[in-house]
C-alpha cells in the first residue's frame, strides 16, 4: 500500500523539524549512501538508517547472536551475558547518549547491533586461534571487525549505507579512547582503503559522530556488565576487596558497591554528554578517562586473563586446528559431501561472485566465523567421532 501524498507531507513536516534539533555535526538521513541502491528508498515512513536496522535484524547472522557466549562460554548459566544482549546494551547505551548530543539514533542503533556480527565461537580466544590458522595458510588475519562487515556486505549483501559499515567496522570497544575526532569522509573509496587497512591490523577511526558514539558504548556496555558477570559466576568476589584503591574510592562516594554496572553505565554516559555536547570530539572528562582505564586494566588482569577462565584453551585450540584442517582438506579434494558446501557454497543466499573469489582457507575461514558455539562443538564431534549406524549398514 502506497502512503497518500496528504500523509507524506505530514511525514516530512515532522521529520524536518526533527532535523531541526539535530547537533551541527549529526549525519543526516539525506547523507545516507549505499553501493547499489537497488531498491527504493522510502524516506518518509523507512529512513535509510532505520531500513538498515531491518535489514540487519533480518540478516542470519544475526540470528546466530543468540547462541554466540561473550566472556564465559563454559559456564551452564542463564544469567550471564551473551552476544544478543551485548548488542542491546550496546543500542540502548549509545542511543541514550546520542539523543542528549543531537545525532542520528537510527544511524546508532543499526551499528550498534551490528556490530559484533563478525564474532566467532569462543569469542576472542577463538578469535585468536581463527587468526593464527588464517595467517598460517596465507589467508591474512582475522579480526571480528572486518567479518562483520563481510557478513553484511558480502556474504548477505543487506546492502547497508556506507555509514553504518563504517561505523561497525571502527566501533573497536577494547581500544581504551578519550576522545575520537571523526574523519567526515563518506566515500567508498575511503572506507574500502581503511577497510584493507584494518585487516592488516591498522585501527580505523570512524567517519561519524554517531559512530566514534558506538564505539565508546560497546566499552561501557561491557566494562561493567563483564564484572558483574564474573561476580555472578564466582570469579571475582562480591566484595571487590581487590579492586584498586582509585576504583574504591569513587564507588564508596557514589555508593555503587551493589550495582557496579549501573553506576558504570550511568556515570560513563552522563560524563561523554557533558564532555562532549556542542564539540567537535565524543570524548570522556580527563577524570572519567583515569577510571575506564584503570577498570579495564582490573577487569584484564582480574577476568579476561585469569587463568581459570582460560584452563581449557588448549582443547579449544584443538578443536579450531581440527575443523580448519578438516575442511580444508574437504574443498581441496572438492568433496561435496561435506557440510562446508550444504551449508555456504551451494546455498543461494550466498553470492557466487564472492565466493568464486576466495581462496580455500578464505573459504573455510568464513564458514567458522558464521558458527555458533554449539555448532561448532557438534561439527568437532563429527569429525572426531565415529559416526553410529541406524541397527545395520542398510
């Protein structure tokens, strides 16, 4: 059903006073670019941001957030975190700080959950792993950043706006940043030269404010939440009695013992609006810098590097060796009997050009980036086990 043209012009009247309140520096929705434009834009009820969103939602990558763990993958625990809620928090973090500053929410929201599409099973120590194997057969690195956008870009081909790529491929949490200045260019030559860089291990820095935005929200979503988590699974003790004494202080005065997170989420976004309203940076005070550094130091020494969360990488190593080598073997004896084929090469929603592109460890590197972890657990088992027989050889 077509909008009649009485509605449109209420639409647009309301969307550009809506402009109106948008920061000098806001990406607007007039600014969207796309490779293609193969379909119709419908800028009145679907900005293109706000497609980009759907079109992200919709995508199978993003069904697979669901069963992809964020810190702790062998825990049997509900409360924890896992990839589908970090993206929410990380939407809901960055909204309510782009909303106070005057920029493009529906440009936020879609890199925010987007984001982390890319990630793998086991998140960065597979990670690791996938980037070692990738290196070893000449098939360059491997970094999350860059899978998310090929995911979305080609694999999928949502065809996103050049906006929204750029933002998740820049929106690198674990860089400890003060202050980003966006670059302002929105070409595609741009971003496909930064896009090389990056997977090369160059850290980009983001085209826009709502970007450099997400990119600061996916550190505070996981600087609190993480610790919170490893209170829950009984890492860290719920004291906090080895917490910096920087790190007490500020949390005796604000009373924050019993809701780390919240005070984290609550602080670090109230300091990025003051630091950064009506400037050309998003940035944290000087003071709240201090803090987030010193807290990620704790949360690296305390949870992301502590040796029981990591006693079984050994088996986790084994079994990224075993499927990589295993399917290698499978595309270069071209056996099409193997899962690699029933489940990329020959679907239809894969584009041929681009797999007809790539080497064979490229191949099998895209195929296990897409796994979830219970997937990737039961494609090990076929390998390694003997398959059991239905009462006889018939």
């Amino acid at each position: 059903m077509q909008l009649s043209s009485e509605t449109i012009d209420k639409i647009r009247e309301r969307n550009s006073s809506a402009d109106g309140i948008y920061s000098k520096n806001a990406c607007l929705n007039g600014e969207a670019v796309r490779r293609k434009n193969s379909k119709p834009e419908d800028p009145y009820l679907r900005p293109p941001f706000f497609r980009d969103i759907d079109r992200i939602i919709h995508s199978r990558a993003y069904s697979r957030y669901i069963d992809k763990t964020q810190v702790f993958y062998f825990i049997d625990n509900e409360h924890i975190t896992h990839r589908s809620i970090h993206v929410q928090l990380v939407s809901k973090i960055a909204r309510t700080i782009g909303r106070a500053l005057g920029y493009n929410e529906d440009l936020i929201e879609a890199a925010a959950l987007g984001h982390d599409i890319g990630h793998i099973p086991f998140g960065h120590t597979g990670e690791k792993y996938l980037d070692t194997l990738c290196k070893n057969h000449n098939a360059g690195g491997f970094k999350h950043n860059v899978q998310s956008v090929r995911f979305l870009d080609k694999l999928e081909e949502c065809d996103l706006t050049l906006q929204v790529l750029d933002a998740i491929l820049c929106h690198n949490g674990e860089v400890t940043d003060c202050c980003i200045v966006p670059e302002k260019d929105f070409s595609w030559e741009n971003f496909d030269r930064k896009l090389a860089n990056a997977e090369g291990g160059t850290e980009p820095v983001p085209a826009t404010f709502e970007g450099s935005i997400v990119r600061f929200a996916d550190t505070i979503a996981y600087l609190g939440r993480d610790l919170q988590d490893a209170i829950e699974v009984g890492l860290v003790d719920s004291g906090l009695e080895d917490l910096p004494e920087s790190l007490q202080s500020i949390l005796r005065e604000s009373g924050s013992f019993r809701d780390i997170n919240g005070f984290v989420i609550d602080s670090l976004c109230r300091d990025i609006i003051e630091t950064s309203i009506d400037s050309e940076c998003i940035s944290f005070s000087n003071e709240t810098y201090s803090f987030v550094s010193d807290l990620k130091d704790y949360n690296y020494s305390t949870i992301y590097e502590n040796e029981r969360l990591h006693e079984q990488d050994y088996k986790i190593e084994l079994m990224f060796e075993t499927i990589f080598e295993n399917y290698l073997s499978d595309l270069e004896s071209e056996n099409r009997q193997s899962l690699i084929y029933r489940d990329l090469i020959d679907l239809d929603m894969v584009q041929r050009n681009y797999i007809e592109s790539l080497s064979p460890p490229e191949i099998v590197r895209d195929y296990i980036a897409g796994m979830t972890n219970s997937y990737f657990e039961s494609v090990f088992k076929k390998i390694v086990l003997p398959e059991r027989k239905f009462r006889d050889f018939g």
